[in-house]
C-alpha cells in the first residue's frame, strides 16, 4: 500500500507581497551599543570585516574565511546585499542573478530580510549554490563525500492528491544510484506554511527531519523511504533498511526564520560542520544567504 504524504502545499511564490512584522527588530537587537550595519539587516560589525586590507580575497569570497562558519562577510558582500536594500520599489523587477535554472529578481532577494519567509527560488538558487560548491569540491578531490540536494518541488511532485507515486518522479535520478551517496536532502515545505529538512543517510539508513518548530514531522518519513526503495529497484542495488531518528534543531525565534535555518543546516551539514556551531544571530545568517547567491553574478 502507498503511503499517503501529507499534503505539502503549492509552491511560494515570491511575488506575494512582503508584510512587514509588528516588531521588525526586536528579536535580534539587543539594548546595547554595538555598533551595527546599516538596516535592514543591522548585524553587528563584528560579523563583518569593515575596513580590514582584504587585498588577498577573491572578488567574490562571501566571507573572509569559508572553513570558517563564524567567519564575518567580506565589505565587497556588504555592499552588494545594501544594494538590494536601497534599490526603490519602483525599479524593474528584472532578473538581477541567474543560478542555473533559478532565477532571482528583487523581489526574490528581498525575501532575505529579517522578518520575510524564504520562498521557493530562493531555497532553490541556494541549492544550486551547494550544488557548485560540492561539484568544487569533488573536481579538486575525487574522494570528497558525494551529496545529493534535492530541490524544493522534488517531494511535492512525488504526489498526486497527497498519495506517492514514484513515476512521478522517477526521472529526477536516470541512473544515478543515489545510494552510494554519504547524505541526501530534501527541503520540504509543510503546509505552504514551514520548511522543514529531511536528511537522508544512505551508508547506515536514517532519515533525520530537522524542524525549527521541533515538532517532529515523522509523517514525512514514508514516502522518503518509499522512493529510495522504488529507486534502489530502479538503478538495482539492494534496498537500504530505513529507520526515522528524531533529531532537536535549533529553534525559531518568529514564524519567518524556518527557510534560513534549512538551508543553513544543508551547508553546514555539507561541510561536515557541526550544528552546534550554528550560533550567529539569523540576521547574519540571512545576509550570508543573500551574498552567496548574488557571488555568483559575473
């Protein structure tokens, strides 16, 4: 019997209009005097390398050390992310940064800023950021771990009226066998309402859902585990034995940060760095986001 998902919702789309929070700040700004950037997304200096010689960093570096998960932005990332905080609403709405087959207008990116929920192209333009990393990594070392991101669309399509059905999306893998990978994510959103993130661990059979609201979501876990049976028999391999083990994530603050600290984890996870050094304020993690995807204009 196939397992009945439940029902992801339609796609979010960035053009729905941006609602500005009752209390835009007051869950990131401390009654301090740290000295800040400018708004909208107000991180402190000390996550930015404001006036440090950086003479020596490529022109697209997003951070002055990338082995680094605290390292501060680079002043070049600083300028480019303001640019799209002070471009006026009456501009054109043109593709501004064009990631493989995602493409990201001004409305898109602004959906980086505190107190906006990430939508689709933006999940998606920031796979495809991973994506070009890995693919960097393994051409300058054949034996780096092999990883698979999925994008946003790829468990929705996998259903038709909330039931699986694997053909649906048996052509997203030809004949790759996915499972000699070291891990498998799938971005996943709940109820067009929260993004969650499924994990998929191929070498020992566990699947991780890493929810900011900690609710669990373990209704998600059968497809998941249906697919990679149905693609086990498809590229003939064995079937991997799949079990479901909770993990706690680190919590939201509001209702908008779920969408960062998804793609947040995929990095992180990519790079073999701990969560547990995930502990920057989400503004900073939100204007990460924004420059990594615009590095990748030329």
């Amino acid at each position: 019997m196939e397992p009945a998902a439940p029902a992801p919702g339609p796609a979010l789309s960035s053009s729905a209009r941006l609602v500005p929070s009752a209390d835009t700040y007051g869950n990131e700004l401390a009654a301090d005097d740290v000295p800040r950037t400018a708004r909208p997304w107000l991180i402190p200096l000390t996550s930015a390398a404001v006036g440090v010689a950086l003479a020596d960093i490529a022109e697209n570096m997003v951070v002055v050390d990338s082995t680094d998960p605290a390292s501060p932005l680079t002043e070049e990332s600083l300028k480019r992310t303001q640019r799209i905080a002070e471009a006026t609403e009456d501009e054109p709405l043109d593709v501004i940064v064009m990631i493989d087959n995602v493409p990201l207008d001004l409305s898109s990116l602004r959906r980086t800023f505190p107190n906006q929920r990430l939508v689709d192209e933006v999940i998606n333009g920031y796979v495809n950021v991973l994506r070009r990393r890995q693919a960097e990594r393994r051409s300058s070392d054949p034996d780096a771990s092999r990883l698979r991101f999925f994008d946003t669309f790829f468990y929705s399509r996998m259903h038709v009226q909330g039931r699986y059905d694997y053909n649906l999306v048996a052509w997203w893998c030809g004949w790759l066998n996915l499972l000699t990978f070291k891990l498998i994510f799938v971005p996943i959103n709940v109820a067009n309402s929260h993004w969650v993130l499924a994990v998929m661990h191929p070498r020992t059979g566990v699947v991780n859902i890493y929810d900011s609201l900690n609710n669990g979501n373990e209704a998600l876990v059968p497809s998941l585990c249906k697919w990679a049976e149905d693609h086990a028999r498809d590229v003939g391999v064995r079937p991997v034995a799949w079990r479901y083990e909770p993990v706690t994530s680190r919590p939201q603050e509001n209702s908008d940060d779920c969408g960062v600290l998804i793609v947040t984890a995929m990095a992180y996870l990519a790079r073999d760095f701990p969560l547990s050094t995930r502990t920057a304020r989400m503004h900073h993690y939100r204007r990460r986001v924004c420059a990594s995807l615009l590095a990748v204009q030329r």
